[in-house]
C-alpha cells in the first residue's frame, strides 16, 4: 500500500540535520552493543512516551524503498500503530505490511514477531525506559558509572533478595539481559518469552527511548543472555496448554479473553500479522474455540 | 462470542478525528487569531514560554487547534520547531536594556528609576464580571494613564553587586549549552539548568518552588526586582562585519532573588575543614564567626508576562545552585521532571493498551500465588518491581 | 623508600602513605614541622595522614590507635580503597601492582574479593532494608557468585557461627540489636575468605557485655580463618585484647610501633605513656 506524501513537511519529517544527528548516534550504538548512547532527542508530533524513540530512528534510517511494518502489542490494527504508520507513510510516501516478513523494517512497541526474523532487516524498538539499573538506583550519574565500571553487583542482589522473599524473581516484561557479557540492558517491554529472539539474531535491533534521549542497539549476532542464577534459571511466561482460537497456533504468545458466558479464558495469537499469515494458509483451531477453565 | 477483541483500529483512530473536529466547530463563528493573540496574551505567553518558542501567531493557531489546551498547543509548537532548520544564534540579551513595561521591587522602598506596576492582576478583586470589555468604564481603552512606566532603569542589584555583597554563582561567561541538541548529564551545567527551568512546565515549578520556601528548601527569597518589557533579538550580520540584524522584538519577564547566605569563605571553609568531613561530629568545628553572611541569588527568565513563572524559576536557580541533599537541590529531579510534554507525554502514554506486560505481569502472579491473591508490582517500570536498595 | 613490588614475606604492605586534603604549598610540603598539629597555618592544608608504612604477615593482626582526628579512619578508607591517597603505594600478598594505581573497576574487585570492611556505624556497612541473608550475599554476588543455594547457605552457615539465630536471616538488619548488626556486618565481612579483614572502631558505642562478646566473636574469626586484620581503636583495651603489633597514631603519624605487650609495658612517647596510664 503506498501513500502520496505530504509536501508541507520534510522527506521524514525531521530535517536532514537532525537526521544525522540521530544515525550518529545509532552507529556509535550499534558499535557498543548494549551501550546507551545519549542523543539531543527531537519533539515529534506524537506524545513522549508515545513511541517517539523509536519513531526518531525509523524517520532517520528510512528510505523511499523501505517496506514498513509497525505494530503495537503484535498488532498491525491496534490505535497507536495505526496512529504511527498514518504518520510515517504521510511524510514517507513508503510502502506498508503486516507480513514481518516482507518488511525491511519494523517498528514495534512490546513485541517481537513470532516469525524468525531475517538478515538485513531492521527492528526499531520503543523504549519507555531504558535504564536497567533504574530499578535499584534512581541517579543517572550514578547509574553511567555503575555501567563504566560493570557494578551490576546491586541488580544482582536484589534479583537474590526478590528470590529470598518471594521464591520467584519479581520481573514480568521489560527483564534485563547481558549483552556480551559487558552491558546489562532493557530488551524494550518485550514479554520474557520474546527475550531468546535477540539472542544471535540475524536482524539489527535499534532501541529508541525519545523522552530519556538514549539510543542503543544490537547489531546482527550478538549474544544476548537474560539474567538468571545458576541454580535459578530464565523462565517465560507459560503458554503451557494454549492455542489460538483462530489460527490453533501453540507456543507462541497469547492474548488473553475472558468468555463471560462460561467464565472460561479464551486465547488468540498476540502477532495478528502471523495470525493473519496461517490462516490465510489454511491454518484453523482445532477445536473451535473451547475456553479452557 | 462472548468477547470480541479489539479490533477496528483504523475506524476508531477516525471516528476520535471526526469527534474532534466537531469540537473545535463547535458554537457560532471562529475564534478570531487576532483576538486570541492580543486578549490571550497571558496564555499565548504561557505556551510560548513552555514551548520555548517566541511566536505568537503559531501559539494562537495551536491553541485554536487544540481546544485551548495549553499542554496540547506546547506540543504543537515543540514538533513544529523540530521540523525548523535552525540557522543563526543571536546576540546575548542584555535585561539592563529593556524597554520597561513593569518593574518592581520587594526588596527596597525606593529604587532608581522607580517602581512601576504596569499590567497587574497584583491588586485587582477577582470578581467575575458579566459584562463584555467594551461595555466597561471607559469604553474598552481603560481610560487615561496617570503615569508613564521608566523607559530604561538599571538593575535593583546593581548597586549591592557594586558593594561586592551578592555572591556570583557559576557559568557566567561560558558558551552556553544548548539543552535542545545536546541532552542534559549530570552534574549539569547552570546554563543547561536555566534553560531546563525556563522551559518548565509552569505549575510544575511553582509548586516544587512552593514546597521549597514552605520548609522543603534550604533558603527563603526575596524578590530583588522583577522587570517585565521589550528587548529586541539582535543577530550578527552574516555579511557586513560589525553589523548586525534585528529578529525582531520579543517581551520577556526577569526576576533577581535574593537570599541570605553564608559567604564564600564561610563555606569553603566548612567544605575543606577534613576534620568535619572525615569524623563527622567528633573533630573541633572550625570557628566560623569570622567568616559572616553575603547575599546569594537566584535568576528567573522567562519568554513573556508570567510573574509567578519567572519568581519560581528563581528560586529553583537558587536551590540547585546550593550545597544540600534536599530533594529539591537534586538536579535529576528537578530538572528531569519538569517539562510539560515529557511529563503529559508519559502520563498519557498510561491510556495505551499494555495487553503485552500485563500479561507477563499476571503470568509472575498466577505462578507465584495459585489462588490469585499476589499483586503485580509497579515502579513506573514494566518491569515490576524488586526490593529497594 | 618506596618499592615497586610488594614483599613477598606480607600478607600486607603500605608504604609512605601520604592523605592530604587541600591544595598544600612550599611551606608546608618541604618543612612537616611547620605544621600546627596537622594542619599548615600558611595554605590551610590538612595532613591527614604522613608518610605511615604498615607491614602485616599472613594471619596477624596489627592494631592502630588514637584519638579522634589522629588520621586512623583516614588510613582505614584508604586500606579500603575508599580515598585517593596523595602518595603512597599499597600491596597485598607480595603482588606487583600498587593498588593505589589500579583502574576503577580493578578497585571495585580488590575491595570485593580481597577485603573485608567492618564499620564502626553498621549503616555504612549494611543495607538496612534488606535481609541480613541477602547482606551476606551481596558479598559474595559482588565476588561473581550466581548460585541462589550456595549462597544462601554459605549466609546460614555464617550466622551460625556468628551465633545469630538462624530464623532471622530472613529479616533486615534495621530490626536488630547494635550487637547484633556488628555480628551481621561481620558475617558480610568474611563472607568469601578475604585474605585481609578491616576492622574500624567495631565495639565502639556498644554495651560492655555485648562489647566482650563481639570481641570473643572476632578472635574466633581470626583463630579459625587465618585473616590478616587491621584492627583501628581509640581504645587500648581492644587493641590488647586483639593485635598482636600496634601503632599508635597521631596527627596523622606514627609515633611508635612495636609488640602489643611492649608497647603497654614500656611505652617509649610521651604520648602513647599517657594513653596507658589513661587505661589503668
């Protein structure tokens, strides 16, 4: 699908300065993997907070050619990926997907597609907050220091603390990894179970936070190991049991339905696209949308 | 189907972009821009301020395209300026050469040059009035002015800087940072800590100042002089050396603070005594009766009319530029936290759908309580939460 | 006479350490005697601690005293890597590297892996909200551990042994006694067998009863964990019952060392003479 572009605005909208600007920034990232780069972050007509990190680095990397794909929380239709793409192909003129594999690049917020993703593709990830150690220090110096110096000491020993209290690591989405054993990141509120795909991935992961004004990226294999002890290892969130109600794909991740008429859970494949994709297929649930108590 | 999933975003995004429009269409006859600009004024110099942008016509425009919501039309300004190539920087201002339209002092009875109200809502009774301007005594121009505002005066503090008794704070001199291309580090810089505070959301930095004189602060101020008038914008001439171009005129408000302190001495001699540093409480305090008190101060700058604004800036120059732990002499906090579109931008990004998260949040919760009883933490993060250090 | 290497024959080596806070001047730095206690009365400089060299062997344990403002918590922090000397170098175990020279994040695995710290006031050495076991643990994470078990049971053993009752290994510090969080710390403290334990003023501030038996903890420690210690008091009776060397301190000099018995027996300066009588 391939938009006119307006002509009150800019190709991309950010001027040509600012542009490179942001692709400096994201060089130096991808660089040092996992190393958050401060960057004179620009307002963009959506909110902050609203994706504009990752907005800053599709508007900057993309080109007439591109093939676009944006979704938020796996879907192509939900309001703020629509709200982005109205955006970006408004000023781009580029062509739009909702197949992760025809994209040339992606801008997601939450997810990550269930189908592997590919060498020369591009994922843009929005980052609400990018700072690991924010969670046991709120001082930004004291937190730039803390990762100079690899002092990951008290992230550790809260982990252990929240383990001795609870019995379990309190961390839902957003759980930080080592990459290459010298930066501890935030993969983006990713779930757990999307944190392997960054792992040696053939794709390069750009991670844009517009309100913190950092950029730090994953260039294309690099080792990405989510915290864990030994004797305490990195579990995703169970999809044990689950299959889609539409497409009857398992072991993936799962939108969750409450069916009010029997008070059981329904569930659904949280990346429409590849949803979208088996059914178109043939793909169909097996049993016709029985809701598991 | 007892529940259908979300979907029909496409329809939603442009049914909410109809419903807005009829919003803005609403009543009989447009919001002229003319009349937005010169009876909103004190508005329009809100969003200015905020957006840090001078352009009152784009302000009026912003507002009228958003309801006149302040927060919305700050957005506004902010993304269209990021569109803007920016092309020359102008002259450094000199307040001292404003055109004056009000100047006051808090501090003496009697200032050089004189003390002149100007446009005040100060001594106005807020009583609602149900009449239109033009039906008011004096038929819309207000009558007849008894006096004449001072064209120029020269600084209250001029005459105590001169007595050597105001204590200089830092970055006098030095090229400033621009905050808007180049992010803020810490320690920041005062340059990069007046330009945070002048783009400060205005609420946001009266109360923090607020808080501040009540108790929360290390200091009580006294305004010094607050001046409010034109100055006009100069840029070098990019082909006529010696020459330079007006930009035009913009009107600011400037406000000195003035705050008792100890005096230099006094603290760099608290500061390098090790005894106290190194045994707390147990070595001999050093005798400071020698060393007495100076005047410290605060500056306050901001695009347009806004006493309040400009008086709060002031103060939050003067905390952050003094020795303390207090949460408001904490530079992350004061000046991460103020900026009306990162602060409305988050806040509002809450409305967002986060199936994803919470999802993985309920998945750590029905693992680790069967019956459903735990609760999902939240520390502004999407992580969770993990016990406090 | 500074070395280059440390001597193979201690466990511990500080050599001509130098902590002057202030920009110090000709007068001060070419004539010490020009100083008014500590402090020079032309630049203001304090000379916190001068020219102090230290020698520990393996599994001794050597006790500094003073006053207040004698520069022994000084020395302290800078045995911990806490303050950047002005000169001096500081050697551990014969090594070849003076520690004062190492680069941050080196510092941070010295003080990790190779010190253990005991403070006077168990807020610097303890995170009070967290749970004593989780303290211990801190130790040993910072050391690279990563097994949730072995370190939950190396803390259980520690508190055995520390005599704390198992069944508060679970609750913070901030709930104990003063004693109490002075065992904790120095579970904390030795944690991964640090070669070289620190102790500054432990049983300052605390009961006379509770005193003893930290004490009696300690020599425990240093019986059956073979650590070298650095033990700092103001109190000679602690330094007695401890070191078997000691150094005794003032404006930040020594002005004797020796035996531990020698020095109460037959103190040689005026001062330390004073300190003893003091005692008795």
């Amino acid at each position: 699908m391939v938009k006119k572009r307006s002509k009150h605005y800019n190709f991309a909208f950010l001027d040509e300065g600012s542009k490179r600007v942001i692709r400096r920034a994201l060089l130096k990232a991808v660089a040092i993997p996992g190393y958050q780069v401060p960057f004179g972050s620009r307002e963009l007509p959506i909110g902050r907070g609203w994706g504009t990190g990752g907005l800053q680095i599709t508007l900057s990397v993309i080109g007439p050619g591109d093939v676009l794909k944006v979704i938020d929380q796996g879907s192509d239709d939900s309001v703020n990926a629509l709200s982005i793409r109205n955006f970006v192909t408004a000023c781009t003129g580029v062509e739009t997907t909702t197949d992760s594999g025809e994209a040339t690049l992606i801008q997601s917020r939450h997810r990550i597609p269930e189908a592997p993703l590919k060498a020369g593709q591009i994922m843009a990830l929005q980052v609400p907050m990018p700072e690991p150690l924010r969670l046991v220090e709120p001082h930004e110096a004291v937190t730039r220091v803390m990762h100079a110096e690899m002092d990951y000491a008290p992230m550790w020993l809260a982990l252990y603390e929240s383990i001795v209290r609870t019995g379990d690591i309190e961390l839902g989405a957003d759980y930080p990894v080592m990459v290459e054993d010298r930066y501890m990141m935030m993969p983006s509120p990713i779930p757990r179970f999307d944190n392997h795909k960054l792992h040696m991935s053939p794709a390069l992961f750009l991670f844009g936070a517009g309100r913190e004004k950092k950029i730090y990226a994953l260039p294309p294999y690099t080792r990405v190991v989510s915290l864990a002890f030994d004797d305490h290892p990195f579990r995703v969130e169970s999809t044990h049991g689950r299959v889609c109600r539409l497409c009857g794909a398992a072991d993936v991740y799962f939108d969750e339905f409450f069916d009010s008429a029997t008070g059981g859970r329904l569930y659904q494949c949280s990346d429409s696209g590849y949803c979208e994709k088996r059914r178109r297929a043939g793909a169909r649930a097996t049993e016709p949308a029985a809701p598991t108590a | 189907m007892a529940y259908v999933a979300v979907t029909g975003g496409r329809e939603a995004v442009k049914n909410a972009a109809v419903l807005l429009e009829r919003n803005r269409a609403a009543g009989d006859g447009d919001v002229g821009l003319d009349a937005l600009e010169k009876r909103l004024g004190l508005l329009i110099d809100r969003v200015m301020s905020e957006a840090g942008l001078y352009a009152p016509r784009c302000a009026a425009l912003a507002l009228r395209q958003s309801e006149g919501s302040p927060e919305e039309a700050v957005f506004l300004l902010r993304a269209y300026r990021s569109t803007l190539t920016r092309a020359y920087k102008s002259l450094p201002l000199d307040c001292e050469d404003m055109t004056l339209h009000r100047r006051i002092s808090a501090a003496f009875k009697d200032i050089p040059g004189g003390q002149f109200l100007g446009a005040t809502y100060d001594y106005t009774h807020r009583l609602l009035d149900f009449e239109p301007p033009e039906a008011r005594a004096g038929g819309g121009g207000g009558g007849e002015l008894s006096h004449e505002a001072p064209v120029r005066a020269p600084r209250v503090t001029r005459e105590l800087r001169r007595e050597g008794l105001i204590a200089e704070k830092d970055g006098g001199g030095a090229e400033p940072r621009d905050i808007t291309m180049d992010p803020l580090s810490f320690p920041a810089e005062r340059s990069a800590r007046l330009q945070t505070l002048t783009r400060a959301d205005t609420g946001f930095l009266s109360g923090l100042a607020y808080a501040g004189i009540r108790g929360f602060g290390p200091s009580h101020p006294t305004v010094g002089e607050l001046r409010t008038g034109e100055l006009e914008v100069l840029l070098v001439h990019p082909l006529f050396e010696g020459e330079t171009i007006s930009a035009g005129v913009i009107v600011v408000t400037e406000v000195e603070a003035l705050f008792s302190e100890e005096s230099a001495e006094a603290k760099r001699e608290a500061r390098d005594d090790p005894l106290l540093r190194m045994e707390a409480g147990q070595g001999d305090k050093a005798d400071k009766s020698s060393a007495g008190l100076s005047l410290g101060m605060g500056y306050g700058l901001v695009l347009g009319r806004n006493d309040t604004k400009a008086i709060a800036m002031s103060v939050m120059d003067y905390f952050l530029s003094s020795p303390g732990d207090g949460i408001l002499q904490n530079q992350e906090f004061v000046l991460l936290h103020g900026d009306c579109l990162e602060m409305n931008g988050f806040i509002s990004h809450l409305k967002l759908p986060h199936y994803v998260t919470f999802q993985s949040k309920l998945d750590r919760v029905r693992r680790g309580s069967p019956e459903g009883t735990g609760s999902a933490g939240s520390n502004g993060n999407e992580s969770g939460s993990l016990p406090e250090l | 006479m500074n070395n280059i290497t440390g001597n193979p024959a201690f466990a511990l080596e500080l050599n001509e350490l130098t902590v002057r806070y202030g920009p110090g001047c000709p007068s001060c730095g070419e004539s010490p005697e020009s100083l008014d206690r500590n402090r020079c009365p032309v630049c203001g400089s304090v000379w916190a601690v001068r020219g102090v060299s230290l020698r520990a062997r393996e599994g001794e344990t050597l006790g500094i005293v003073g006053e207040s403002g004698s520069g022994k918590s000084t020395l302290m922090r800078a045995l911990h890597l806490d303050e950047a000397p002005t000169s001096g170098a500081y050697f551990l175990d014969g090594g070849e590297e003076n520690l004062f020279g190492v680069s941050p994040r080196r510092r941070r695995y010295i003080r990790d892996s190779l010190l253990g710290m005991v403070y006077q006031n168990p807020y610097l050495g303890l995170r009070m909200f967290f749970s004593s076991g989780a303290n211990v643990a801190e130790k040993l994470i910072a050391a690279g551990s990563r097994n949730v078990r072995g370190m939950t049971e190396r803390a259980e053993y520690l508190f055995r042994y520390m005599e704390i009752p198992f069944s508060r290994v679970k609750e913070p510090p901030r709930n104990f006694s003063g004693g109490m969080q002075q065992r904790v710390q120095i579970a904390k403290a030795v944690a991964n067998n640090p070669p070289v334990l620190l102790l500054d003023e432990v049983t300052t501030g605390l009961d006379l009863s509770v005193q003893a038996r930290v004490l009696d903890l300690i020599k425990r420690v240093q019986r059956e964990f073979g650590v070298t210690m650095i033990v700092v008091s103001h109190d000679l009776a602690v330094v007695r019952l401890l070191a078997d060397r000691t150094a005794v301190m003032r404006d930040g000099v020594i002005i004797e060392q020796g035996l531990t018995d020698r020095i109460l027996e037959d103190p040689r300066h005026v001062y330390t003479q004073t300190l003893v009588n003091s005692m008795l």
